[in-house]
C-alpha cells in the first residue's frame, strides 16, 4: 500500500497537511513535518504544539495527509483512521528512538505519536505531467525556481 515511491516522497519530505473534522464538523488541515513511515500500512508524527489536530483526531480519528515532493512534484494522499500514543506508555517508549535518530532536537518535545493505519493511498502529480513533462525536466526546473528564490 505505501509503496517505494510513496516512501521516498516521505522519507525526503516528510512535511504532510493532515485534515481533520473539528467536533463542530468542519474540516482541519495543519502542517506536520516529523513523518516517519513504521510499515506499509502505518505512518505516524510527532505531536509538539498539535492541540487541535489531537482534538479532533480524539472525537474523529478519519483523517487524510498529503505529501508532496516539491522537485518532482509528484506525491500521495494517504487516508486512515489516528490513534494516539501518549508519552509514558510502553508503545510510545519502542517508538520514539526512531524520532531521536531523525530529529534529535525536537523528539523530547513530542508528547504524543499520532500513528495512522492507513486504509487508502492515492497518487498525485502535477498538471505538467498530462502534457509528457518528465520527471527530471521537473526537478531540473524548480531546482532553478528555488535557487533563484534563495540564491
Ligand atoms: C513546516 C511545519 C512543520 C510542522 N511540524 C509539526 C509537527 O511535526 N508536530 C507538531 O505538533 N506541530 C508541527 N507544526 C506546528 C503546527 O502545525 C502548528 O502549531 C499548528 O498551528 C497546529 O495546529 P492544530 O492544533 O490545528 O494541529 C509544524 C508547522 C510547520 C509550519
């Protein structure tokens, strides 16, 4: 289900916009760039300052994440179901190492691992692509765009 494409994008990206349903019924979406990939079904990220996300995730675990690889510009949406690991626990404790190795300044601040079994991953690409732009045409051309934006 989360193929070798889709983790690359992840493991190189791992920014994903979770959307959520607040209790009130209306959709969520915040940024998240502690993803890490557990399996071929399940991705989870730190909680640092997520207190909305966490909330609704806690009254509605349906969620959806996109990742997206800002060279190729090619990504995935993954749809499934969050539930929470709290700092303390043992299932918390065997996973966040793997924060520690990835994001050493920030792994003490996470006080929860929202871990998503996901049920659904879509594809996505840009427009360009339809036109038979290749994938390093892409990257060649917003590996330029960024570095006139930061030169
Ligand atoms: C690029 C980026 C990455 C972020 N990564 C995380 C993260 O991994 N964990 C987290 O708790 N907050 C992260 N944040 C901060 C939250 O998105 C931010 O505090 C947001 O207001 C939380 O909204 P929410 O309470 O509705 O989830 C990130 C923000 C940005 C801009």
């Amino acid at each position: 289900m989360i193929n070798d494409h889709v983790r690359d994008t992840i493991d190189r990206f791992p920014l994903g916009f979770v959307a959520t349903v607040t209790p009130g019924g209306r959709p969520a979406v915040s940024p998240k760039g502690t993803f890490l990939v557990l399996d071929d079904k399940t991705v989870a990220f730190g909680d640092i300052r997520s207190p909305g996300t966490v909330t609704n995730l806690a009254a509605n675990p349906e969620c959806e994440v996109n990742f997206v690889n800002i060279l190729t510009r090619k990504g995935a949406r993954l749809r499934g179901q969050a539930r929470m690991l709290r700092r303390g626990t043992d299932a918390f404790e065997a996973l966040i190492s793997r924060w520690h190795a990835t994001w050493p300044d920030l792994a003490d601040r996470i006080g929860t691992l929202v871990v998503i079994d996901v049920a659904a991953v879509k594809p996505l690409t840009t427009p360009p692509y339809d036109d038979g732009a290749s994938e390093e045409e892409m990257i060649a051309a917003y590996k330029a765009k960024l570095a006139g934006m930061y030169p």
